[in-house]
C-alpha cells in the first residue's frame, strides 16, 4: 500500500496489520520540469512530466515493492491532487517495473479510523480519469499563466517576480483595497445619547441606562456638524421624558455549520493567530493521526454516523434539552462545493482536547476548535430575550420670541420634510427686528431615541464557550408611557471610516466568496504573496501591498486584465470543476483560454514600455556616502537601504518605537529584526549603546523629573 506521508502509513499499519506492507511516496513523485515550459500546446496540452531527483531512488524502491508485492493498494488522499499521486505512482511504476502492474486498486476515506478504512477496502475502486484531469487541468493552467507572464513582469518590470492565476486576482483584492482606503474621504457625523432613568421612588435606586437618538420628528438624524450637535444637545437638556413603546421578543440564536478549510483557516487567525499554512500543518498532523476527518474541503457534509454519536455526546454531557428535535443539516453556498465530501469533524467525538493523545499546545488548540464547532453545530439555538425601548423627548413648546422672516429658509439638523422646514423657522436664532408676528410659541420639537437590551434566557450551544458570543445588556422593567428622568446627554464627534485592510483570515474569506482557488490553495496562495514581497503584515494582523505588489497589478491591469478578473477566473474554476465531472474535455478548456493569451502575451512584449515601482524615502542619509536611504523589501519585512546599490550596500534594520526607556543610557527602546527576521529588542542609541534583549522587555517605573510630567517606562531586559 503506497500513501503520502510516514505518519498516516503507520496510523493505517495499526489497522491493517503484518499482510500489508505500507510505504509512503512523500508527496507528488514526479511534476512538469522546473527549467522549462514542459507542456506541448501543440498536441492537446499532453504535460511533460519529470521525476525530481531527489524522488528518482525512491521511485526505483517503489516500483521493486510493487512488483514483488500480490496486489498494490493506492491509498493517497480522497481529493484531486490526492487521485493525481495515486495516477502519477502508477505510472512511474509501470515503467520503472518489468512488467506492468495490473492488479491495482485505489481505496479512498476521508478519515483514518478502522470503520472508515475496513469501509474503503470493502469498496476498492480505479483510479478516476476525470479527477485525474481537472487536477492536471489546473497545473497545465497554472503553467500556461505563470510561465509566460513572469518572464515578461522581469523584462517589464523588475526581475524576480512571477504571477500566477490564483496569485494575481488574491493580489488585486489587497491592492484594490488599499485604494479604496487611500482615496477614502471621511465624513463627520455626531452620535448623541442620553442617560435616564426611572423617576426615583423613595428608598429606591434607579438603574441608569442609555438610549441613543434615531430620529428627529419624523426624520432619521443625521447630525453633520459641532452647531447642529449642540442645538439638539441644548433641546435634549431641557426636554421632558417618557417611554413610547416597550417591544419584548425571544430571539433565536443559531450555531454556525461544522468547519470547511475556508473557515478552520479564518477562524484559527482571528482567534489564535495562526497563518494559514501554519493551521494546514497542524490540521494534516491531526488528519494523519485519524483524530480528525480530511482538512481539506469546502463541504459542510456530516456522515449520519458522525451526527448520531455527537447527539448522543449531547445528551449524555449536557441534557436533553441541549439537543434540537431533529438534527441539524447544512448546505453549502458555494456552487461550486464538492458535496460527497465531509466537513472537518473529530473522528471521535468523546475525545476532548483535554483528553488528546498529543504534547503540542498548537495542535490541542485547534483540536479545540474543531471538536466544540461540530459540537455545537448539532446543540439546540440559545434564547435571547431582547428588548427595544423608544423613548420620546419633547421640549418645548417654548416662547421663541420676535421670529425673522426668511426668503430662504433652512432645514434644522436632521429634518426635511415641508412641516419640520415650518419648524424649523421657529428654532431660528432671531435678531430683535420686529416682525408682522410679534412672538412665537414653537411647536413642541420631538425626539425619538431608542434603548436596547439583551439577555441570555436559555444558553442553547453558548454552553460550549467559556464565553458567550453576545455582551448581555440589561434594562430595568419598563412600561410605555413612564415618565423618565435625564441624567445626562451626551454627544460625540466621529467620522466615517474607511474600510477595513485585509487580514489573512478576511482574505481567504473573500477568495471562496469570488470562488477563486480551491481550499488546497488558499494557504500556499497567501504564503507566496508573502515570498515575492507583494504583501506585508501590518498592525493588528492587517496585510498590505508592497509598492512591488502594486506595480504589478498595474501592470497586469493595463495588459492583462482577465488574468486578474474575478469572474474570469470564478469561470475557470467552474470549468475545471466540470473536467473533474466530465462534462468538458482538459484540452478543449486549455485551447480557449491559450490562443487569445500567447496572443496578447506576444503583442505586450513587443508594444508595453517598462514599468518602474515606486521607491519610499526615508528622509535618512548614507552614512557611508551621503545618498538617501531608501526602503526596500526582504524575506522578513522592511529594511532601510541605500539608493547608491550596488555601489554602496549599506542597510540598516527598520526599528519600531516602544514607548520604553533603555536602561543604560535613557534612549528609546526599539524593537528590530536581525537578517534572519528574529525579533530583538535594543536601544535607538545604538552603536552608541549596545544594550538589547531577546525578550520582551518588562516595565521599570520611573519618578517624575519636574512637577507635572508623567512618569516614563524604563525597560529592564527581559527575563
């Protein structure tokens, strides 16, 4: 039996005994050549494959056990790229061996439990042309794309880059992002809200709490500005209080569907921080030690087994009021899901992370993850009683005195209907100039504001959280037509903000969102935006182009817009998947997407001009030459250089600020990067001062050094 890796070689070993010798081909045993194009476009897009040299002993050992053996067993993953190593050994077998292996089967499981692999054996199966093709379709596409294009980004741009199908278009979200936040004009707008409480009884304490301002009259308030703020802040502190309307519901929360590779991959960023390759590694540990099904999938399927025995776990640990009636079904929005496929679940639900067989944190973490999202995907909705309180504020009517008259009048904030204009004229400020309508009595001006809150009535799956999903928020009992008293109104400035940079986690959401890639390729994707320097991280896990990146999206837009076209590629993706059901032929698909491209390919070497990435300045000067350093890209981040290169290679390390204090000589702490990217922690000072930690350093109080000042942090080194 031929499987993938060690590891799931000797978790099968356990099942199968001493009459199956089991043996892992490490991975893919051949691929197109590194050095050249590798695919005939002349004779339907027929793939040149190579066996890597650090393979060839390997496959040689192989092909002799095969041979000798009675019978081969394929046993490699249950996906395309998995039925393509199980296509590709039996191919280097036959050749390599004397005489062709025809007594060959190809077993498939999602899980490497006994059940499911003595299930498999009892269906053994050929290997899937189909399957076979759509994964061959894709890497000749890969080639087709990222032969071609790269040479010419080096000749047109800068040497060293490379773009790629799925690359480009993951690419082009971060860019297109971070224009739209460059060109982003913030908006002012004013929140105001006001503290009330229940008129107080005696020996009572009434509970203050908030209601925010939704409309004016019968208009949504929309507050743009400091004079428009504070005439409604002024109309709110004199205004009267009562309840208008209580409206009490019971909502039902529902849990979310059990993990696909998309959604182990966001939430293992947000919540511990991982990068996607990192949550692959750790999910492919676990799935080759059978503790959980294969991670690699975009389906929320569930084996009726799998549901029975966590109902079951449900009942049996928390009560039968935490398990549903029926159980839970879930269906995938992407069109283009494999459905036969199941979603990430433990293979055995009793085993807790507590209760895992493994020593590595990282690992029980995710475990975690996994195991309490199939378990509550199958809980009953938590009941969350919610309540909306309207509050009406009158002030008024007041005497307005001697009213202007206007030939133009203006709306008061927020207001534009013809009766509030009316109003409006009344709120006026007026100048004493006598008028046909000596005094005035204003019209009462109302407010309407809105509190709300929110309680935990039945936790439902919340229980499985030490942390429920919702912050309760918790209002007295209260009665429509209460009167209230104000406390307090307050106001505040804010502006619109514009939208958010990418986290690893949000990318990949909006990556199967578009349906662009498959989810063997979110993390690989992202992973090589990182190698050829197009992205970087930024605070708070964001991500953002490099002016490298940049540059070649503008290239690739000018000359090449289809390459990064979200539909366009959301289309290719579509046409491998119906290679993979047989509904269209490899060479076909290649044959339309390759005449236009080598067209147009040929067509920009000749006619594109050279592109040229922007350089960021420092405002620094060369030490060594006096030429102004520059900021270029590495492996591990920024780092300061000189634009003299190659003339002059003097760099230096790119320090963040601490806001600590050294502890030898009062400079500021920074923290940098060596060459290697390990992070430390020194003093701006140096050469000066060569004081630096490995660790974090801790925080030393200093006293104040005149009257006033507040007092420094002092790092002491870490320990």
């Amino acid at each position: 039996m031929i499987v993938e890796s060690p590891t799931k070689a000797r978790t099968l070993a356990q099942f199968l005994g001493p009459d199956y010798k089991i043996t892992a081909s490490m991975g893919h045993v051949r691929d197109l050549p590194r050095g050249e194009f590798g695919v005939d476009v002349e004779h339907n897009f027929e793939p040149k494959y190579v066996i890597p040299k650090e393979k060839i002993k390997a496959v040689h050992v192989l092909a002799k056990e095969a041979a000798a053996a009675d019978s081969l067993w394929l046993a490699t993953d249950p996906d395309r790229e998995g039925e393509a190593i199980a296509w590709n050994l039996l191919q280097v077998i036959n050749e390599k061996a004397k005489s062709k292996v025809k007594d060959y089967q190809r077993v498939v499981f999602h899980e490497i439990t006994r059940d499911a692999v003595m299930e498999a054996f009892r269906h053994p199966r050929k290997i899937d042309d189909f399957l076979v093709d759509a994964q061959q379709a894709r890497r000749i596409l890969d080639r087709l794309v990222g032969y071609k294009l790269s040479p010419l980004l080096w000749k047109k741009v800068k040497s060293g880059l490379s773009a790629g199908r799925v690359q480009s278009v993951a690419l082009r979200l971060v860019v297109d992002r971070e224009r739209e936040i460059e060109g982003f004009k913030p908006v002012e707008y004013w929140e105001i809200w006001v503290e009330v409480s229940q008129v107080s009884k005696v020996s009572q304490v009434s509970k203050v709490f908030r209601a925010n301002l939704i409309k004016i009259g019968e208009e949504k308030a929309e507050i743009s500005n400091k004079d428009q703020a504070e005439k409604v802040v002024g109309d709110l502190e004199k205004a009267a209080y009562k309840i208008l309307k209580v409206e009490a519901k019971d909502a039902k929360k529902y849990p979310n569907p059990p993990f696909t590779t998309s959604t182990l991959q966001q939430i293992a960023a947000s919540r511990l921080g991982y990068a996607p390759k990192r949550t692959m590694r750790i999910a492919q540990d676990l799935y080759e030690q059978g503790l959980i099904t294969y991670m690699r999938t975009d389906s929320v399927n569930l084996s009726p087994k799998a549901v029975l025995a966590t109902r079951k776990y449900i009942a049996d640990t928390f009560g039968k009021e935490y398990l549903p009636a029926n159980a839970r079904h879930y269906k995938v929005k992407s069109r283009l899901a494999q459905e036969a496929h199941e979603a990430i679940r433990p293979t055995n639900i009793s085993v807790t992370s507590n209760t895992l067989n493994v020593t590595s944190n990282d690992h029980k973490k995710l475990y975690d993850l996994i195991w309490k999202r199939m378990v509550v995907c199958q809980m009953a909705e938590a009941v969350v009683a919610e309540t909306a309180v309207d509050v009406e504020a009158i002030a008024g009517p007041v005497s307005l005195g001697p009213v202007a008259r206007s030939s133009h009048p203006t709306s008061a904030v927020g207001l534009n209907s013809n009766r509030d204009q009316d109003h409006s004229s009344d709120l006026r400020a007026l100048d004493g100039t006598p008028s046909a309508r000596a005094t005035q009595t204003a019209t009462p001006r109302t407010y309407l504001l809105r509190a709300s809150g929110q309680k935990v009535k039945f936790d439902g799956w919340y229980r499985v959280y030490e942390k429920a999903p919702i912050t309760e928020q918790l209002l007295p009992a209260l009665s429509e037509g209460e009167d209230l008293d104000l406390k307090k109104v307050n106001s505040e400035q804010k502006f619109t903000e514009p939208p958010a940079r990418y986290t690893e986690a949000t990318l990949i959401r909006d990556l199967e969102k578009h349906d662009i890639g498959r989810p063997s390729t979110y993390a690989p994707t992202i992973s090589t935006l990182y190698e050829r320097i197009y992205i970087e991280k930024l605070e708070s896990k964001k991500i953002g182009p490099t002016p490298v990146g940049e540059t070649v999206i503008d290239f690739l837009e000018k000359y090449f817009p289809d390459i990064i076209d979200l539909a366009f590629t959301a289309k290719m993706e579509e046409d491998l998947d119906k290679i993979a059901q047989g509904e269209e032929k490899l060479a076909e698909v290649m044959g339309g997407f390759w005449g236009p491209f080598e067209e147009k390919v040929e067509k920009v070497e000749e006619e594109a001009g050279k592109m040229k990435v922007e350089v960021e300045e420092t405002g620094e000067m060369c030490e060594k030459c006096g030429k102004p350093m520059v900021i270029r890209y590495g492996r591990f981040g920024k780092f300061m250089a000189c634009s003299g290169f190659p003339q002059c290679k003097n760099t230096k390390t790119m320090a963040a600020p601490t806001g600590m204090i050294c502890p030898n000589d009062d400079g500021e702490v920074v923290v940098k990067k060596t060459h290697r990217g390990k992070t430390f922690w020194g003093c701006a000072n140096y050469p000066k001062c060569k004081w630096a930690s490995w660790t974090k350093p801790s925080f030393v109080r200093l006293g104040r050094t005149t009257a006033g000042e507040p007092d420094l942090p002092k790092a002491k080194e870490g320990v």
